[in-house]
C-alpha cells in the first residue's frame, strides 16, 4: 500500500480493515489481553488499563458488526488486492463444461476491470487489480468455439481476498448459439453474501435448479394486480432512491433496483409476458425480443409511407395514436386518422428514435442473446426518457394484435393505462447507467 507513509497512517488502515471485517472487537481483545506490554507502554491510570472501561468499551465495539461497512474498500482505491473468482456449472452431464475460451469482467463502485480470460479447464482463480469497491456486476461469457461450447452456469462467486466480502452472483441461464436465447454472454447482478454464511454453506447454495426464463420452460402464470404492485414497488424504489442525499446514491444500488431479482427490468418483463403468444405449432418458441423486432418493422414501414404521403403533399394517415397526452382510448386498431401537424411530428419522432434504438442495440455486440437486449432495450429507453412514450404507439400495432391476448397489458385499456403513467415519474430523473449495462450505447434520441 504505497500511498500509506506513517506508521498512524497504517494503524488507522488496520483499525479500518479490522471493523470492516467485523473483527475490531476480537483483536483489540488480544491485544489488550496482554498485560505485560500495557504496562510497559501505559501509565496506571491509562484507559487500557482499567478493566472495566475496556469491557464496556468491547463490547459497544461488538455492535458495530450489526453493519456492513465499507470503510477500508473506501478509503483506499489505488490498494491492488486480490479477488477470488470461483464459477458454479451445473451438475448436468455435458453442461457442466465448455470447449470454449471463457472470460469475465466486474464492475465495482470504485472501477471495472477489462476482459479477464478464465484458465482453462479451471473453476477457480485469482486475479489482482485495484481496489473495484463494492462488486455490482459481472459480465460472463465465451467465444462459442469448439465441439461442446454450450455451458450452464449457475452461479459465480468473487471474494475480496483483503476485506473478505462474498458476491455471489446468480445465472441460471444457457452460454451458447443454438440454446435458450443464443447468448453467449451474460450480465449478473451480484448479491453481498452475509459473513455467517460459511464456505461448505455458499457451496450448497450455489446448487440450485436454473433460473432459465427461456420460452421452451413453462412459466408460473403471474396475475395482473400481482404485476402492478410489483411495478409499482420498483418504481417507488426508484425514485426513493434518487431523493436520497447525493453521498447516499451510488450505481451499485441503482443498477440493482434495475436489473436485480426484483428490479424494474424483471417487472416490465412480467407486464410484457402477460398475456404474451410466445407458443409456435411450429419451430422455436418466441422470445419478447421478438416482439420488438416486429414492432421495429412496422414502424419502419409507418415511416415510409409517411414520407410517401409528404412529398405526395397530403396529410399524415397512421393507425397509431398521437403519444402526447394520448391513452388507450384512442381509436382502435386498423382505424386511419388524420393526425395534425404536431401530433404527427411527435408520433414521427417516437418511431425513429424506437427504430434507432433498435439499431443501435442490434449493432453493438453480437454476443448478446433475445433476453440480453430486451433488458438493454428497456434500461437505454428509461435513460432517455423514452418507454412510457412508446407503449401507446406499439400498443396500436397489428403486431400487438397478432401476439397479445385481449387481456394483456399490451392490449387491455386499463392495463396499458397503468403502465404508461406508472413510468412517467421516472422522467423527472437523470438516470445514469454503469458501462456493464449500456455495453457503450451513447445517449442520441
């Protein structure tokens, strides 16, 4: 540690690194267990000497592992430590190895790392690099080379070696062309795993079924009122989140209310999966990624025959509703009206920011699967302001039509209402994303 120059500065580091390990209390009980040296080194009339005052002292000390603290990880960001990666396959057969060239890459409050190549025919490393602070989330994946590059991973896990904080970050999901959503790369949200949960404990925790969302896996039906409050929960969260004191916010929990267990992501995926005809006679079943590449070509094709109708001179016929201050009450599907110029404008300027959106996402990285870009689709859009804009115009789409249910939040008047206004606070906010989730994505619309 090269920027600590004194010996106060390293007693100070040792009492920030003992408190944030929850071992403050144990060790100052050795030290001043030794008798001998405090009466070398203190008067009798010395706090450290007096016996009660030092068990009183201990044990106020013995509270503070009632919390997490940070204080060392903190305080020292240019500290180069050692991180333990230990990666949880399944068990079953053939997918608890791969033939492909595996990699990682973390992201922490304090950094990120680049791509770290994971040893060959090995579950466990160790890196160093400087200090990430608290781990947020970590970005696994492969080159999908070889005979047998099709890996399920469950879990994995990273242990600052110094501090001794545990991340565990859940999976679940298929590496892989041609399996689950053709992703060969993953995001996971990390998890601080409490210190009473032993090595031999995490292990057996980490043996879980998979959490796969694929369509070929049959999903527990969830009831509408059940998705709204679940929405309305993250949305609270939120905006809870962003009325905090600025040296309370940080991207790590931002990006958990987001993309964690019970984020806002995982929320509008149930809303959109309601009442979703992801079923085929025929072939692969679909994905709500999709959807959207369907909505993506009608839009275009709006586009067209808009630019058509402009230099033709005449007014701007469109089955879809204007989105300013529009509802579910507009005219239903397959209806032509005649928009006003402003209207028009604003409804234009939707679908092209919605297809370069789509573009964007679909150029950047081909090692994304159908799951991967929704959940970027849907964070870029909230960044920009954008969804609660979008959901009417796509809502009025033939493709809607064709793969909703009437019941659905796509298509139910009320439904659709609650989702357009419940996202609409978000719009007061600067919502700023870590680099592992907007994978580069620049703000254009």
């Amino acid at each position: 540690m090269t920027d600590i120059k004194t010996h106060i500065g390293y007693a100070r580091a040792w009492v920030r690194l003992a408190l944030e390990k929850k071992l403050l209390s144990r060790h100052l009980r050795s030290l001043l267990s030794d008798t001998a040296l405090l009466r070398q080194l203190y008067k009798r009339s010395a706090f450290v000497r007096c016996d009660d005052e030092v068990e009183q002292f201990l044990y106020h000390l013995l509270t503070l592992n009632a919390v997490d603290y940070f204080c060392y990880t903190n305080t020292y960001p240019t500290a180069k430590l050692p991180y333990r990666v230990v990666i949880f396959p399944s068990k079953k057969g053939s997918a608890a190895t791969t033939s492909a060239n595996v990699w990682i890459a973390i992201s922490g409050t304090l950094g990120e790392t680049q791509l770290i190549n994971v040893p060959r025919h090995s579950l466990e490393f160790v890196f160093h690099h400087k200090t990430l602070g608290i781990l947020t989330s970590l970005r696994i994946g492969h080159d999908d080379t070889g005979m047998s590059s099709k890996w399920l991973v469950e879990h994995v896990v990273v242990r600052n070696e110094v501090s001794g904080h545990t991340y565990k970050f859940p999976c679940g999901r298929w590496l892989g062309r041609g399996i689950d959503d053709g992703s060969i790369e993953r995001l996971l949200i990390g998890q601080l795993v409490p210190r009473t949960v032993d090595s031999e404990e995490l292990v057996e925790a980490c043996r879980t079924p998979p959490r796969t969302r694929s369509p070929s896996i049959q999903r527990p039906e969830v009831r509408p009122s059940d998705i709204q409050h679940m929405l309305g929960d993250s949305v609270n969260a939120i905006v809870k989140w962003h009325y905090r004191p600025s040296r309370e916010r940080d991207a790590s929990s931002l990006t958990n209310l987001l993309c964690g267990e019970n984020g806002l992501v995982k929320c509008l995926e149930q809303a959109f999966l309601c009442g979703f005809r992801s079923q085929r006679m025929f072939g692969r079943n679909l994905y709500l990624w999709d959807y959207f590449v369907r909505v993506k070509e009608q839009f275009e094709t709006s586009l067209v025959e808009e630019s058509v109708e402009l230099v033709r001179g005449g007014g701007s016929v469109c089955n879809s509703p204007p989105t300013s201050g529009s509802s579910p009450e507009s005219p239903p599907q397959g209806s032509t009206t005649v928009l006003p110029p402003v209207a028009r404008q604003e409804l234009s300027a939707v679908w092209r920011c919605y297809c370069h959106l789509m573009d964007e996402i679909n150029n950047v990285k081909q090692t994304l699967g159908k799951d991967g870009r929704f959940q970027l689709f849907i964070c870029l859009s909230l960044r920009e302001h954008l969804l609660h804009r979008m959901l009417v115009p796509m809502a009025y789409t033939r493709v809607t039509t064709e793969m909703y249910e009437q019941q659905s939040f796509m298509r139910k008047k009320g439904l659709l209402t609650f989702l357009r206004q419940i996202m609409e606070p978000l719009d007061e906010f600067h919502i700023v994303l870590e680099n592992s989730i907007t994978q580069g994505i620049g703000s254009h619309c």
